[in-house]
C-alpha cells in the first residue's frame, strides 16, 4: 500500500490575483499500490511536488503517471498523466505542469491551464472528491 507522510511545503505565494471560474469532475480512489516513487519535475525547487492556484501540494506517481494528493493522503487514477507528456487528464480537462516564477523568485511546478495559462485550483467537495477549477490568475512561467 501507498504511503506518504506529508512534510511542511514551505509556502510559496504565487504572483497574481484574482477570481475563478471553476468546473469540476468526479474522481475515482484506488484502494491497494505498490510503493512506486514520484515524478521530479527538472528545474522545479520543489523536486517532486507540484502545487495548485491555493499552494495545496501534489505528484504524480512514477509507475502510472497518477495524481497523489497530499492534504487526503489518497491517489486518484482518474486523474492521469497522459502518456510521455507533461499533461494530465482529468475527465474531459487537460492540465499541464508548467515551471512558473513564485513570488520569492523561484521556480515552482504548477498546474496550469493549457488554454488559458492560468493556474488550476484544486479542492475537496463534501464528499472528499477533488474538484478542479480554472482561475483567473495567469501563471508567469519560468525562462
């Protein structure tokens, strides 16, 4: 079984403001893992982690490409890499990990809009499933 202790991501405050325009998807839970590592994102300060438009920490699972969600301790294998690409699909959404300046000047994984450039948020509906929304802020990738 998949296990993983949470540490203290030191926050990373990311540049912008503003609202959201939101759509979520349902999620499904896998129950039984091997122990598989996380995807390092080269040039990301945060190795492995990846983080959304409320700085909630994230990776992606080196066997299956799937989400591994921090704050639920959970892996969602409806929300996947798509195959050799830094996209991840969730239901009809498309996400992409991008490297974008924080405001303490580093360079930070995120997810990102593909579209719209501006960062994903991801929260929890009651009944714990994570639900995706497009933000207003727009990301400033990395150079």
């Amino acid at each position: 079984m998949r296990f993983r202790i949470a540490s203290l991501l030191l926050p990373a405050l990311l540049a912008g403001c503003g609202g959201y325009v939101s759509f979520g998807f349902g999620t499904t839970f896998g129950s039984a893992f091997d122990d598989a590592g996380f995807i390092d994102w080269p040039g990301n300060v945060s190795g492995e982690r990846v983080v959304d438009a409320s700085n909630h920490a994230f990776s992606f699972y080196a066997d299956n490409g799937c989400l591994y969600n921090f704050q639920t301790g959970r892996e969602n294998r409806a929300f996947c890499l798509l195959a050799g690409q830094n996209v991840a699909a969730f239901g009809d959404m498309r996400i992409r990990i991008v490297n974008v300046q924080s405001t303490a000047g580093t360079c930070i994984a995120a997810l990102i809009d593909p579209t719209t450039g501006n960062f994903i948020d991801i929260q929890l509906d009651q009944a714990g499933r994570e639900v995706a929304a497009v933000t207003a802020v727009r990301a400033t990738p990395c150079v």
